[in-house]
C-alpha cells in the first residue's frame, strides 16, 4: 500500500446531458472495464466504501462508478456551482489512500444473482435475450458511458424490452430520445422481433 500513499489524483469535471448528473473524471481506473450504479446509498450495502464516502454528503443523491470516472447526481436545492469543491475534495481523499474503489467479491456476488434471474425469467428467449444483451453492450454502451451513464438490460417479454437507466441516463430528460429513437428504432432493424423498448420504471 505504500507505493500509493502519495499518490496525487488530479479531476477534472464533464457536462452530461442530464443538468442533474456531472462526470467526475480521475487520473486512474476506478472500476476498469466495468461499470456499477448506486440510485441511492441504501443500493450500496457494502459495495462501495468509496461510494458510502460520497453518499455521507448531504447533496449527492446516485453515484455511478465507471473506468476512470464517477458520474455523481445532487439534490435539486443545490447549485453545482456551490457543490463541486466539495465533492471534488472527497474524491481526492478517498483516492488518495489507495483504498479499493468497490469490493469486487459483494459486486460479483451480487452481478451472478442478477444474471442467474435474467436467465431464469427469459426461459425459451434465452437466445434472443443474448442476442438484444451484444447488441446493447456493442452500440449502446460506449456511446451512454461517454455522456456519464449507462442502460443495461432488465427483461424480454413478447416483443417488449426493458431497459435499466444507470447514472446520468436515470431521469435524464433527453434519456426518453435516445431510447426510443435511437435504441428502439435499431433494435428493431436489427433484431425484427423486437416490437418496443421501454425504460424500467425507476
């Protein structure tokens, strides 16, 4: 843990489409290659000693962890203008120590249980659930990380797929856009039993 102790972070902050979200982007990985999403600081439990450190501030309301960035959400009473130092400040003294960002052993634990009921409710769709799961991972998800999110699969159901917003997607006012014009109309090019795609209700 040593070589870590004096290790100088340095963020800078990204606009999101969502007025509510900001990208706080470090110098290091936080999360590589995967990305884990905190709606609220109940979702934590015990996934993210560095995520409870943000949720300990009175304005931070999600926080999504992500490569080398945290997209943050504060309360609407606040400005970010008055907020970022601060929110700045505990990123910098968390990441500073060198202590682990998420706990991979909860994070996996809880990502199996998740894909086990995917798995179970899709049932006969298994292969078109596969098939809507590449195709989001592939075209959707580079483009939603850049603006400070993610959409992640919830479920198939005759023609009918539901999406998770994570992030700056979650009550993003351009989210419904993007989702319906963007994912809908390629999903169902690209994959013809695709009827609609609906956004989880959060």
């Amino acid at each position: 843990m040593t070589d870590f102790k004096k290790r100088v972070v340095s963020i800078y902050t990204e606009q999101t489409p969502n007025p509510e979200n900001i990208k706080f982007v470090v110098n290091q990985m936080l999360y590589a290659h995967n990305s884990i999403d905190f709606p609220n600081v109940e979702s934590v439990e015990g996934a993210s000693e560095f995520a409870e450190e943000l949720f300990k501030l009175p304005m931070v309301r999600n926080v999504f962890i992500a490569n080398n960035f945290v997209t943050i959400g504060k309360t609407p009473d606040v400005e970010w203008i008055e907020v970022i130092p601060t929110i700045k400040n505990t990123i910098k003294a968390y990441l500073s120590e060198g202590k682990p960002v998420v706990d991979e052993k909860i994070v996996s634990a809880r990502v199996a249980a998740e894909v086990a009921e995917i798995e179970q409710a899709a049932g006969d769709d298994a292969e078109m659930v596969t098939k809507i799961k590449e195709m989001l991972e592939k075209y959707v998800q580079p483009a939603v990380e850049m603006d400070g999110g993610s959409i992640v699969f919830k479920s198939y159901d005759d023609g009918i797929v539901t999406l998770g917003m994570q992030g700056a997607c979650s009550g993003c006012p351009s989210s419904t856009i993007t989702l319906k014009a963007g994912i809908e109309g390629m999903m169902k090019r690209m994959i013809p039993e695709v009827k609609e795609v609906v956004a989880e209700a959060m």
